[in-house]
C-alpha cells in the first residue's frame, strides 16, 4: 500500500516537474499570432487586459510581502482597473519596489514562463501559474476580482489537470506570449493618459493638475514622488522592461 502511495507520488513529480517535448515550431508561431490578435484590437483588448491586471496587482502584492510589508488586500475592478492595499513605512526602498512592481510583473512573468518553456517545462509553468493564483485568490477583497481569480485560476487547474500534452502546451505559450505582448502596451496607455493630462492641465489649468487627466496619480507618479526621480523616467524604465522582455522570451520561444 506504501509502495504505491510512493510509486503514485512519484509518478505525479515527473508529471509536474519533468520536461516535455518542444511543440512544433508552427504551434509555437501561431499561439504568438493568437496573442497579438488579443492585444491587437481594442475591444478584445478591454476584456483580455483583466489578465494582465491580475499580474501587474499581483506585483505589487508580491513585493510588498516581500519587502517586509502587510498586504491587506487586493481589489479587481470590472475596468480593468485594481488597486493593492498594503500598510508600513509610507517611504523607503520597500515602498519604492512595490509601486515599481505593477508595470514590471507581466512581462517578467512572461520572461520568466518563456525561460520555463524553453527549458521543457510546460507542464510546472502551469502548475506554478495556478500555485500563484489561488495564493492571490486569498488576499482578493471584493466580489468581481474573486470571481476574476476563481475563473482564470480555474481555467489553469482544468488544462493542466485534464487536458493533453499538445493543448497543455497551446494554452501555456498563448499565456506567455500574451503576457511578453500584453505588457508592453500598459506603459503606453500610461504615457498616452498623462500625455493628455498635461495637454489639458495646460489649456485650463495654466500646466498645472493632476485634476485634468486620470493618470496623476498613477505608479509613475507616486514614483516620482518617492524618489524625486521624473515620472518619465520610471516611464522609461516601464517601456525599457517590457520590451526586453518581449525580445529576449521571443527568442526563448522561438529557440533563437
């Protein structure tokens, strides 16, 4: 009976943490294209950016934990909007990490899924993607972000429980590849919005507010505000960070 139990736990090891043949190199090309025409178009894009949402808040989430602060919750908003609630010293490094981490974590995500890929590992890139959501599943305080969590997480556990090793590895490199694409255009949204914050603030309120636009009191802002560092260059660093991350886990995927 022990034997068994041992033979059985083994056996779901090298199911979990063994490595899987590479997919063919037309599957590995067309999830990419599936990706793009998610990120692509803007009214797939207002639907499919909730993922992206999760990791960017996640992030933040993660790194405040991290950095020795409390995490009192996590909300999803049905905008694509979040917010993360974590309490401690209001300045300092650990501050500045987790309001760094938003913008950062889906393509990092991606770079680092994309480096699991690469190596054979579709199958624990799942596993570790479902470990995570259902651990940020906890810190979730409202009823559209758990709802978000219990559905994508869902969606992991079903595909890396049930399905074969060729759909495995169909959904798992339409995820990285959506998160090495889709974590390139937040920052870009974020530069268009105080683009036009400051365009307006300059026609009414003499170049000044923050009032005229939404993005006054984005990650970049309070960046700006921890470290006396411009907004624009944690801008640069956002825009610096996604693209790396998308050439260098490209690469990766299409074994460059």
């Amino acid at each position: 009976m022990e034997s068994t139990a041992n033979a059985s736990l083994a056996d779901l090891w090298d199911r979990v943490f063994g490595t899987q043949a590479a997919p063919d190199e037309w599957l590995v090309i067309v999830t990419g294209v599936v990706a793009l025409a998610v990120v692509l178009p803007h009214g797939v894009w207002r639907v499919a950016r909730n993922a992206i949402t999760i990791a960017h808040e996640g992030g933040h989430g993660l790194i405040a934990l991290l950095t020795g602060r409390r995490l009192d919750g996590i909300r999803l908003h049905s905008d694509t909007s979040g917010l993360t609630v974590s309490r401690g010293k209001p300045t300092g490094i650990g501050m500045i990490l987790t309001a760094a981490a938003g913008y950062t974590a889906p393509p990092l995500l991606g770079l680092g899924g994309a480096a699991l890929l690469a190596a054979g590992h579709i199958t624990a890139f799942l596993w570790i993607a479902t470990a995570l959501l259902l651990v940020m599943l906890v810190m979730i305080r409202n009823a559209y972000g758990a709802l978000t969590m219990v559905i994508t997480g869902g969606a992991f556990l079903l595909v890396s429980w049930l399905t074969s090793a060729q759909v495995q590895a169909a959904f798992a490199y339409v995820v990285v590849w959506f998160l090495l694409l889709g974590g390139v255009r937040p920052a870009f949204e974020l530069q268009s919005k105080r683009r036009q914050m400051f365009s307006r603030g300059a026609s009414f309120e003499g170049g000044g507010g923050r009032r005229a636009g939404g993005a006054g009191d984005s990650d970049a802002d309070q960046l700006s505000r921890l470290t006396h560092v411009p907004a624009g260059m944690w801008l640069f660093l956002f825009h610096a960070v996604s693209l790396c991350s998308l050439i260098g886990g490209g690469r990766w995927l299409l074994g460059l």
